[in-house]
DNA sequence: ACTACGAGACTTTTT
DNA sequence: GTCTCGTAGT
C-alpha cells in the first residue's frame, strides 16, 4: 500500500527513500530532488514506525538548509519534530558540550570564536610570545591550526620535520592553552572537541550510539576528514548512515572538504549500492548538456549525467565584450528585454568568481535604475559595534574571556591605553592568569591600577544588574551603562551604528519568542539564556545566501549561489585567470575545483543562460587584457550562440554623463530633490547644511532610513 | 588618544 | 580601484 508520502517520486527517488536499513551513498546531481529525498526518507521512516523522531539524526552545514529541512518534515508528518536531531556539524557540536561540559573540560559558559575572534586571539598570542609576525603572519598561523584540527590533528599529533612546522606546532599549542585558559572553543575545536569526548568516553559514546541509530547526512562531498571520523565514531554497528552529496558539486576543498569522503565512505560502511539521481528538474536540455559536457573534462569523477524530460529549450548565449564597461551594459540591455518579457527581477541572477566584479555590474545597474541585491559582506553580528556590545555580554557571562575583556576595555576610551594593557598582559602572563584575574590582583599600582580597578567594577555592576533581567532589558542596560550607545551618539558619522545596537536589542526579543515558543529537550531547558544568545550570534551569524521576496536582481557569486536556482542566469568574467582563478592553476586539482565551480553556475539557471567575457577589463586599477576562459570552449558549440562580436564597442553610458549632469546645473541639490544611493537607494533630499567641501544633506531614504551624507563622498545621483 | 597617511594586498566562505 | 592595517604625527 504505497503511502500518499511517497507518490510523485521517481524509480530512483522511491529507492532512495525506501532503502531498508543500511548506510547508503545516494549521488544526488543538481536539480534532482536532493532535499526532497532527505527529508521524505526521515518522514517515511517515521511513518512506517521504522524510527521514532528520537532515534534521528540529520546533518547539515548551514542553519538554513537545517531549518529547511525541519520545515519540509513537519510539512509532511502530523508529529513534532522536535525529538530529532537537525542541526549543523557546529550546532549539534555545541548541543553534545554545552550538555556534557564538564566531561569535555570546558567551563559551563564557554564561549565560542568566530572567524575574526580567532584571528585576534592569535595575534594577541604572538605578541606575548614576542613573535615576529613578519616571518609568521596571523593568517596563517591561524590557516595552519584550522587545517590540523579540521584534520583532527591535535598539536602534540603534528608531524613537524622543518623549524618552521616545528615553531607552527609550538604556537598550536600555545593557542590551545590559551583557549583553554580563557574557555573559549573555536569552530574546528566544537568538532574536535565532541570527536575527543565521544572517543574518549565510552559511555556516552555507546548511549547515542544506541539512540541515533539514523544518520543522514547532507551535502556530504563538503565534510572534512574530522567531520568524516565524527560520523564514523558516532555511527554504532547498526546505525545506517544516509549519506547525500555530488562530487561534481565539490566546491569548498579550500576549507578542508573532501569529496574523497564519499568513496572512503562506500568502503569503510559496506555500502552496497550507490543511488544516482540523475533527472534534472530545474533546467533545460541545452543547460543540462552544457554542464555535462564541461563537468567530463574532469577525471576521478564517481561519474553522473543530468538529464530531463523537457525540451532543449534555448542555446546559451555567449557575448563577448570589448571592456568591462561594456560587458556590464549589455547585460544591463539584456535584463530590460527580459523584463519586458515578463521575467521577475529577483528570477535574475548575476553571477561572478570573485565579489570584486560586482561594483561594475552594480554601477551600471544602478545607473539604469535596475534594483538588484547583492550579497555577501559583512553581516549583522559581525559588525564592529555589534561585537563590542556583545564582547560586554560576554565578559558578563565569563570573565575569563580576555578577547572580550581587550575589545571593550578601552571601548567607548576611559584611559586604559597601551601602556597599562602591556602590564597587565605582563601580570597575566607571568602568573598564568586570564587578564581578568590579573587586572583583579590589585597588583597594578598607581593610576592605572585605578582605571583597570573602575573597569572592573562597571562589568561587575552590569553583571548584578542583568542579573534575573529579561535578555533584551540586559542587552539593554548594558549598551546604555557601558556608554557604547552615547558613543555613538556623539558622533556625526556613526548614526547608523546607533540604528545597528539597537536592532541587536530587537534581534533579541525575536530570538527569545522563538526560543520560548519552543518547546525544549531537558538537556537545553537549563541553560541562561544570555549564553545561549551569545551562541547563536556565533553559530549563526546571518545566511549569506539570498532570500526571496523583495523584487530585484540577484547578485552574487558562484559559491553563494550553490543550492538556488534562478529563471536566467548571467554569469559574467569568463577569462583567464578570473575564472578559472589565477591562483587555482598553482594547487593540486585547482582547476578541477574551478570546472566544479563552473558547473555549479551553469546549473542554477532554469531557462536562459548567459556567458561574457571582456577583452579588457581594470583589475587590480590596472587594465589587464584576457583571453575567454578555457571553460568556454568546453562546452560544445552547438549550444551556444554567439551575440555580437566585440569589435566595436557596445554602446555605454558613461558615468561621466551622469556627473557633469550634476555639476552642470549650480545647485543640483535641494530639499525635496530625489536623489539615490548606491548603498541606501532612492531617497529624498529633506534636510541641507553648510557648502563646498563641507557641504551635508539629510536624506530620507525610507525603509532604509534617514541620513546625514557629505556631497563630497556619498557620491548621490540625481533622479 | 585620535587622525591621517602610505604601504600592501587582493578567490571562493559556513560554522 | 579600494580596503585594511600599522605607524607617525598632533
């Protein structure tokens, strides 16, 4: 009696979710349904009583395709999902530690570092070892920890036979100590981390060994080899591991991922067929053809072909521009004929190798009056202001956190400078210390003694103030008594940092309605909630990837744009040296990742594709002149048709119009004149002070607000 | 303690 | 071209 679940599926699908209970290797191409498989794989095991929601864990890299996941499941099955286990790597990490921390040796309120945060601790590391960062960059200290523990290498582990590996090795371990000191984990240490106490501990290793004895994972060519031995430690005998990937869509073995994994899984879980999802649901023939072909120019493929029941449908068009300039018109040109086509704006991409091609695509967008989207960037609790705030709730929450303690110390100033923080950096070191406890000690005498000692107090006074309040009145107290916000205040041109602290309080009145509104597993329900705040600006500091919704054009780059699929893509810079990138032609299998790339780009387009390249183009502020990319050639050309040849040069509107239409008249600028921004878009002008150089307007740019700009900088357009 | 200027880098990026 | 970082100068 087949099941109303499982009704739409293809022979493949309907396999793949019906598999009995072994580990599986399911090679999902781009397009075929992949997540739809997951997520009816778990509801149909639920339903036919083959598992209880207890007895499931699913594993994914980003929070999105988590929640995504969640969604779909509880979509199709009438039950709570909340007894499962949907999480990334990262967050069901930190769920194992934050429950059994003293197990795992890290204090209860332990926090965790980003990216930047780690960075810091490094380079604050080397200085109190009087390292020379001239021979030993940060970076790539911190590269090389990264990959070892990405590795599941521990420093004592390190096989180091040069000086240099040996020095590394020394700061490894130096860092280790330091975080341990301070209880702070990294992202590789929550894996490495959980790896250790669950190899270490047998009996928790056997009691969710015993509960999870359904594994699924999800992108799985993008593990790393420690994600792999923590999949293969946590997966008892009887447990099957579901796993879903596409070597062919292996784009992140700069960050440690190993497509390998999937062939090591096959042989190390004994699987026994691998499952090919191969009919593409999402593009055209000629599309599918295309990344077909490019996609067989690699070797040590586990080998697939897309294909779909629809028609070929267009050739790809391929333009070959003169300049970038020109290039970025004709795709402008190209947009406006597809909307009058009644294609949606937000149905467009723009897709580019490297985030520096969006400003000439976003300027002659802009200067079309073409509303776009970009992705990437910094996002919001990544934010300097931000982090301050949230550096102060940390010391709250642990004040031994000495990167916290060092971000806001002198932050708004209140005389700590450099001298005092050498003394106490001293203090600390010499008695093996956090900063805190130094600062603590009374040991520092004089002037500086006092202003550390008036520090001191103010945390501790924020401390029993927060003490019982709600999150957001915490946050609250915090950014008005830390003097942050009147910081802000008092300057011209750091109002929209004030804008930010303040959305930091409502992003906590949000998270603490959702946090509330569900219901929690016993292990979570202990914990403060500031803590569990802290975390999850870490753990999830904002998706990088778009959202639907709002009507413009799609920009980003290739790697963002993995997993989406649009009505019509452009996928501009197809040279030499920008893609494939130069710097991928010197690694090991770079431009095998690069052709991945590629195919990753062709298949996120549904119905119309694009591909430019320029003859000329300012790289570096230089002109450099390339040569298409091999890419091109690789792809038949029987799916391609040429658009105009770039002889001469497409016809542009120069931004240098657009100036000298401002400087023509002698007052451009009035109150009630439209004007736009590149950042902030269309406004009205409702405010003007002072002249020439100094002159400012206030501009009412409505949802995204109202501002002061200098004429000078803020480089307005008139409407 | 804050600003200003110059040097140098500069693929991709989630957690 | 544009951003970040570090140092020197006020």
């Amino acid at each position: 009696m087949p099941s109303p679940l499982l009704h739409g599926l293809n022979p493949e699908q309907l396999a793949a979710v019906t598999l009995p209970h072994e580990s599986a290797l399911i090679l999902a191409g781009a397009g075929s349904g992949k997540t739809r498989v997951l997520t009816t794989r778990i509801a149909h095991l639920i339903q036919t009583g083959q598992a209880s929601p207890h007895g499931i864990l699913a594993v994914t890299f980003t929070n999105k395709a988590a929640k995504e996941m969640l969604s779909r499941i509880s979509a199709m099955l009438p039950i709570n999902p909340r007894g499962m286990w949907v999480g990334t790597f990262h967050g069901l990490c930190n769920r194992l530690l934050r429950t059994h921390h003293r197990e795992a040796g890290l204090p209860a309120l332990f926090q965790i570092l980003d990216h930047q945060d780690q960075l810091s601790a490094i380079k604050r590391l080397l200085k109190s070892l009087n390292v020379d960062d001239e021979k030993y960059p940060p970076k790539q200290v911190q590269f090389f920890i990264n990959s070892n523990k990405d590795q599941g290498i521990r420093s004592a582990k390190v096989e180091a036979y040069d000086d240099y590996t040996r020095r590394l090795t020394e700061f490894y371990a130096a860092y280790d100590a330091q975080c341990q000191r301070e209880g702070v984990v990294d992202f590789a240490e929550l894996l490495l981390r959980t790896y250790e106490l669950l190899s270490r501990n047998e009996l928790l290793r056997e009691h969710y060994r015993s509960r999870f004895k359904h594994i699924l994972v999800d992108e799985f060519q993008d593990t790393n080899r420690l994600q792999y031995l923590w999949l293969k430690l946590l997966a008892g005998p009887d447990a099957a591991v579901f796993a879903v990937g596409d070597d062919d869509q292996s784009i992140y073995a700069f960050r440690g991922a190993q497509a390998s994994n999937m062939q090591e899984f096959e042989r190390d879980f004994h699987v026994s067929k691998v499952i090919k999802l191969e009919q593409n649901y999402r593009s055209h023939g000629n599309i599918l053809d295309a990344a077909n072909a490019l996609i067989s120019q690699n070797l040590h493929r586990l080998g697939k072909n897309l294909w779909t029941s629809e028609g070929s449908g267009e050739p790809i068009r391929v333009f070959a521009a003169y300049s970038d300039h020109d290039e970025a018109a004709f795709i402008v040109d190209e947009i406006k004929a597809l909307r009058s086509e009644d294609v949606v704006l937000s149905g467009i991409a723009l897709l580019y190798r490297s985030n520096a091609q969006s400003r000439i695509l976003e300027h002659a967008l802009f200067n079309a009056g073409l509303p776009y989207r970009v992705y990437g960037g910094l996002r919001f609790f990544e934010r300097q202001e931000v982090k301050h705030a949230l550096a102060y709730l940390r010391l709250i929450a642990n004040s031994g956190d000495d990167g916290a303690l060092l971000r806001v110390i002198n932050f708004p100033a209140r005389g700590i400078g450099a001298r005092t923080l050498e003394q106490l950096q001293t203090l600390a070191t010499e008695r093996g210390h956090t900063l805190w406890d130094a600062a603590a000690s009374g040991l520092l005498g004089g002037k500086s003694g006092s202003s550390v000692g008036a520090f001191l107090q103010l945390i501790e006074s924020l401390r029993a103030a927060c003490a019982g309040l709600p999150l957001s009145e915490q946050i609250e107290h915090v950014l008005v008594h830390s003097g942050l916000i009147a910081h802000y205040k008092a300057s011209k041109t750091e109002a929209e940092r004030v804008e930010n602290l303040e959305e930091l309080v409502n992003a906590a009145v949000g998270f603490v309605q959702e946090y509330e509104a569900e219901p929690l597993e016993p292990d979570q329900a202990a914990q403060d909630i500031l803590s569990v705040f802290l975390t999850h600006a870490t753990l999830e500091a904002g998706e990088h990837q778009a959202a639907v919704g709002s009507e413009a054009l799609q920009l980003m780059t290739v790697h963002a744009a993995k997993g989406l699929e649009f009505h019509s893509v452009f996928l501009s810079g197809l040279e030499e040296g920008l893609f494939p990138h130069e710097q991928s032609k010197n690694e090991a299998d770079g431009v095998e990742e690069e052709r991945r790339l590629m195919y990753v780009a062709l298949t996120r387009a549904r119905r119309r594709l694009y591909l430019s390249y320029a003859q000329s183009r300012m790289l570096h502020g230089q002109v450099r002149y390339g040569i298409p990319s091999r890419f091109l050639s690789e792809i038949p050309p029987a799916l391609l048709k040429q658009i105009s040849g770039a002889q001469t040069p497409y016809q542009t509107e120069t931004p240098r119009s657009v100036v000298r239409n401002s400087s023509e008249s002698n007052s451009p600028w009035h109150i009630g004149q439209n004007v736009a921004h590149a950042k902030f878009g269309q406004g009205v002008i409702v405010n003007c002070e002072g002249s020439g150089a100094d002159a400012r307007v206030q501009v009412n740019f409505g949802r995204n607000g109202v501002k002061w700009l200098a004429l000078e900088y803020a480089k307005l357009e008139p409407v």
